[in-house]
C-alpha cells in the first residue's frame, strides 16, 4: 500500500470550537446535511472547511473514490478472504447478478413467512432466534426498535451461551407454539449450537414430535443446516460475501421480517438503499458517511483520541451501541494493513455508549471533566415514541441539545473542580422519525462510515481473524476440563482446575 499523508490532517490548527463558531456565521449549514430523514449536524466537531479539504485530499489519495465503486460492483474487497462485500445487493444496491441473487434468497424468504403466517407449520405464536454476534445483534435492534407496539408474535433473541439466558425464553415461551429459528452464517458457532440443540430438547421434552419440523435456518452454509436436521424448504439462504455484521438485511433479517412483517422489513431495505445511493454518488465534501468518518479519523489521528461514545436519546435505540461496537471494532480494530504489513497509526477508536438520559447520571461525569477527549455522538428522534404526557419526550431532546452545548461550552469556575474545560466535541443525529426506512437508512450510514474510516487507513473492515484466538483456545480449555492435557499458563490452569477440578 502507499503510504498515506497524514501531516496535513496532523498539521490542522486546533481552534476551540467557540472560536470556530464565532468566526463563521454560517457554519451549522456548512457542517449539517439532511439525508434519508435524518439530520446530521457536526458543527460542534472541530471540522473546519480546511480540515474537509484536507481530508478530501487524503481520501482522494487513498483511492476512496474506486474502493467505493468496487465495493458497489462486488468486486474483491475483502482481499485477505478472497471475497466481495455485497450488502448493498442485499438492498438493491449492487451488482445486477448479485442483487438478483439476493432478491431470489428474499423471495424465498417471504415465501415461508407467508407459509408461517398460513400455519403450514402449525401455530406459531413465538420466535425464538438463536445466533451470536452479527447473527443476533442486528435483528435484536430491528426488533427492539420497531416491534414495541407489535402484536404479531413474541420475538426472543438469545445469544449467550450461558444457559440463563435460554432459560429466560424457555420460561415465556409455550414450546408447542414456538418457531426455532436458528442464525449462523458458517452454522459452526459453538454457542449457537449449543443454544438450538437445547432449545430442541425443551421443545421435545415440550411434547412437541418433530421439533426439527419447527426449525428455520438462516445461514450462508445451507448444507450444514441440513445436516444438523433441518428441512431444506425451510433453509434461508444467504451469500457467502454478505459479513456477518452486515448480514441483517439478508436471512438473517428473518425475525424482524416476520416478526414486524415483510412490508416494515422492505422499507428498511429501501431506507437502507437510498442512504447507499446517497453515499454512492455524492460528492465527498457532502456525504453524510464520509463527513462522520472525517471527524471520527480527526479525533483519533490528530487529537489521539481512543475512544467514541455514542448515546442514543431514545429508549428504542437502547440497542444502537452494541450493535456499533460490533460493526466499528470488528471491522476496523486491526493492527495490520489490507496488504499485511503494520498499521502505523491508531486503528479504530473503541466504540463505547449507552441511552440519555440515563447516562448523564452516570458516566458524563468523565465526559465533562475527566482527562480523556471523548467525540459524542447523540442520536435522537424529533416525533415521539411515547403518547404519554409531552413533557417526557421534549425533556429528552432538551436533554440530548444540552448536553451537547455543556461539552462544547464549559464553564469558568475559581473552584477548580467546579470549572469545565469546555472545547469536548459531539455530533447529533436528529431522525424526523423512528421508522423501517429512517432506521434501515441509519444502519446504512453507519456501515458506510466504518468503510470510509478503513479505506483511509489501508484497513481490510471485512474479516475478523482476531477472533479466531481466542475461540481455538476455548476448545483446547473444553479438553483439558475433561481431563486432557492442562498446558495453558498457571494462572489459566488454576482457573480450571478450580472450576472443573
Ligand atoms: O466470532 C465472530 C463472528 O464470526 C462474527 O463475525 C459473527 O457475526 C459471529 O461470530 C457469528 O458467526 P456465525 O453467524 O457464523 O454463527
């Protein structure tokens, strides 16, 4: 890889953002968009326009332009697995084979929801979803977002292995009526197999006869979930080179598809769809994703920032941050270039959050005063989610605004640890509303930020091999507590003579 210039982005003037705003009248409209239903505003980053050009030079440098339509035409993104990166033909967004493949494995898809919902398969009155990782992460939001006011079924998303938590859904769950579905790309995850074969007992032990009859796979390996004992007709395919952190918008969007309905699930795609065109086509210095991946790379290239913190300001995006940590750190938390050789710079920041206004009463504390310079990110929704008493969602906004302009603003105080720095940067995000195609176009935006940020640094945002450690060693502890061989370090050893004996 060339190797990339940062001194200019280093090299940038760092003004307080008092001054920036002082000295430019117009420097909200130069710093927000509105894209897809959402309002994006950094005006209180420390982007300037000489730090987008310099960005847009860098980005130019880097190639973004082409990465871009490559990854839009399915060619080989993900270079060190030899695959392309098609979400965006999941959306409609891609190569015309690619999407003709995915409308195909969407067809099918509907297909048996309309046979669930006809009782081909008896009543099913709930979900029960067993994946982990990008496999539960995804639909676990669609459906904490968007079903609150569903009657359609009962959906579950159980992902830890720990037996507590299928045992919570067992407990809600009649087995008789409960649809199995089982989530994983390679159908090989230790977890999620664990999970659906004691989910099979319980229906079993539930009286249900055939339990594997009640059984949907969704996965890119149909031929294992075949030979785990599921029905080919009620395998959902999805492609190999969709990732499994991009993977909603397939299969593995199933729960939300039936359990929202086919209609919430296309217009998520479509909200998706019009955010990748958006990305797709626009300039750099005007695109949503490119723009919040410029502030993101400021803040960890020039000011050494090393983490984000993003807050959702409503309760159905509580989600929201799991489901970026995943998408941000396993994409971009690499050591190592796409080509092999050392990262030598900061890979991406950690991604870090939680729901306002709880969190204000619990960690800004640090926001405002600690040591660490923290980017925030607020997310909020203009119409509310609630019809209680109006107060509650405009105490949220004010909530969300004022926090945003305490960090920006500080205040003076004799008392040193009265005063506030001030000068801490955040971004918000304002969605008109919280629906399939706002949130389908949110998720789209974030996914393209995450490439933005790889391609400036040389990252390959689409393998994950740091997780593979850590999984191999989990199965040689496995034989060791059986009584093979003990040959970890003496503190893992003592772990598990002390747990197992
Ligand atoms: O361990 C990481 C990971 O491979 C993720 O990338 C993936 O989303 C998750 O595990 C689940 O994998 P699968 O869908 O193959 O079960």
């Amino acid at each position: 890889m060339a190797k990339r210039d940062w001194s200019a982005i280093e090299g940038l003037e760092q003004q307080r953002l008092d001054t920036l705003f002082a000295a430019d009248p117009e420097r909200v409209s130069l710093l927000s968009l509105d894209v897809a239903g959402i309002h994006f505003d950094w005006s209180k980053t420390h982007l300037t326009a000489e730090a987008i050009d310099a960005f847009v030079r860098l980005a130019g440098d880097s190639g973004l332009a082409d990465k871009r339509d490559a990854l839009f035409a399915g060619e080989t993104v993900n270079v060190t697995e030899s695959r392309a990166a098609e979400h965006t033909a999941e959306r409609g967004e891609g190569a015309p084979d690619s999407v003709a493949r995915a409308q195909g494995f969407h067809a099918r898809m509907r297909a048996l929801i309309d046979a669930i919902e006809a009782e081909a398969l008896g009543p099913v009155r709930h979900i029960l979803h067993v994946g982990i990782g990008g496999s539960a992460l995804g639909p676990d939001l669609l459906v904490d977002a968007l079903g609150r006011d569903s009657d359609r079924y009962d959906v579950a998303i159980v992902s830890n292995v720990d037996g507590v938590a299928l045992e919570e859904a067992f407990a809600r769950f009649d087995p008789q009526a409960t649809l199995l579905v089982v989530a994983s790309k390679t159908f090989t995850t230790t977890e999620t197999m664990l999970n659906a074969n004691s989910a099979i007992s319980w229906m079993r032990h539930g009286g249900v006869a055939d339990p594997y009859g009640k059984v949907v796979a969704l996965t890119a390996s149909p031929d294992k979930a075949v030979e785990w004992g599921v029905d080919e007709t009620r395998v959902l395919p999805f492609s190999e080179s969709v990732g499994g952190r991009y993977s909603l918008w397939s299969s593995i969007g199933f729960p939300a598809a039936l359990g929202l309905g086919w209609d919430v699930f296309e217009e998520m795609l479509e909200g998706a769809a019009e955010m990748d065109r958006h990305f797709r086509f626009g300039d750099f210095g005007a695109n949503a994703p490119v723009l919040a991946a410029f502030a993101d790379l400021y803040y960890t290239q020039a000011r050494g920032c090393e983490t984000r913190a993003v807050f959702a300001y409503d309760e159905r995006l509580r989600l929201l941050p799991d489901y970026l940590q995943q998408l941000e750190m396993e994409s971009n938390g690499k050591g190592v270039t796409a080509e092999g050789e050392p990262l030598d710079r900061p890979s991406a920041p950690i991604t870090w959050g939680g729901v306002g206004t709880d969190a204000q009463h619990a960690v800004f504390q640090l926001l405002h005063q600690g040591t660490h310079l923290v980017p925030v990110e607020f997310v909020a929704v203009t119409e509310p989610g609630d019809a209680l008493n109006p107060d509650h969602h405009r105490q949220l906004l004010l909530n969300a605004f004022a926090q945003g302009a305490a960090l920006m603003k500080g205040r003076e105080n004799d008392d040193a640890a009265r005063a506030y720095s001030g000068d801490r940067p955040s971004s918000t995000l304002l969605l008109d509303t919280l629906d399939p195609r706002t949130l389908g176009a949110l998720i789209a935006f974030y996914e393209h930020r995450v490439f933005v940020s790889a391609v400036l640094l040389g990252i390959n945002p689409f393998d994950q091999f740091g997780v593979e450690l850590g999984k191999e060693m989990a199965k040689a502890a496995g034989a060791a507590a059986e009584g093979g061989e003990l040959d970890f370090d003496a503190s893992t050893n003592d772990l598990i003579k002390r747990a197992f004996g």
